[in-house]
C-alpha cells in the first residue's frame, strides 16, 4: 500500500495531466478525473481549482504557440494568406476578439479561440491574462456544483 503523500501526488499528477490535454488542439475530457476528485474529498477543492488552472492554463500556452509557429509556416507555403489579410485580421482580432479568449475553457470552440490568438499575434501577458481568468472563473465555479 502506498503512503498517503504518495497518494496525493498521484492524484495531482492526473488532475494535472487531464487539464493540459484538454487544453490542447484534440478535446480531451478532463471532467471525470475533476469530479472524483471532489466527490471522494480527499483533495480539497482550492488546490483542484489552481492545479487544473495552472496544468489548463500550460496546455493552452502550447497551443497559442502551435499558432504562433504555424502561421509562420505556413507564410511560407501558402501563397493563399498574404500579409496584408493576416495583418488586417489580426488588428481586428486584437481590437474586438481578444476578450473571448475568457471562454478559452469550453470545449473545442475555446482551443480554437486559442490557436487563433496565436495565429494573430496576441501578446503573451495578455492572453495568459485572459485565459488565466477564464479558467479559473470556470474551475472555481464548477466546484460549487
């Protein structure tokens, strides 16, 4: 049998892989881990909310990379996107849609929103900002329930 400490990390470690994968491009559910988690109670809630926030929060970092590093990519490949359009889009992504990236937490639509943060150039702070927030607003308020 292992020790209690031993136990804990254990759990920590899947709570933590789950939330970056679901964080990541191919959906990945991570609620059943979360909610085991809860209803056995051997973790307490605050420190299932920063753990899924933080491990959450690193797989959508990676995937506003993929971005970044994508759209550079594929600059080279396409002749399709010029950077006229690219730079239009992004202006209007950075002006009007960077606050959605506070659903970042929904399914396949807020990984979509982060890849595309990415692709239009948000700056890091910001959008470890508003994801950061979205996130734990999210986890915070799935807790209650």
């Amino acid at each position: 049998m292992r020790p209690a400490m031993s136990e804990k990390l254990f759990q920590y470690y899947w709570l933590a892989r789950d939330s970056f994968f679901n964080s990541l491009l191919i959906p990945f559910k991570n609620e059943s881990v979360y909610k085991a988690l809860l209803d056995f109670g051997k973790v307490p809630a605050w420190q299932i909310v920063i753990i899924a926030t933080i491990s959450g929060l690193a797989g959508s970092s990676l995937t506003w990379l993929i971005g970044r590093i994508f759209i550079d990519w594929g600059m080279k490949q396409s002749a399709a996107v010029t950077p006229e359009k690219l730079e239009k889009t992004a202006k209007f992504f950075n002006k009007y849609l960077k606050w959605l990236l506070l659903f970042s937490w929904m399914d396949i639509v807020g990984n979509l929103l982060v890849l595309a943060s990415g692709i239009f150039k948000i700056r890091f702070r910001i959008f470890v900002a508003l994801v950061f927030l979205g996130k734990i607003f999210c986890y915070a308020y799935r807790t209650q329930f």
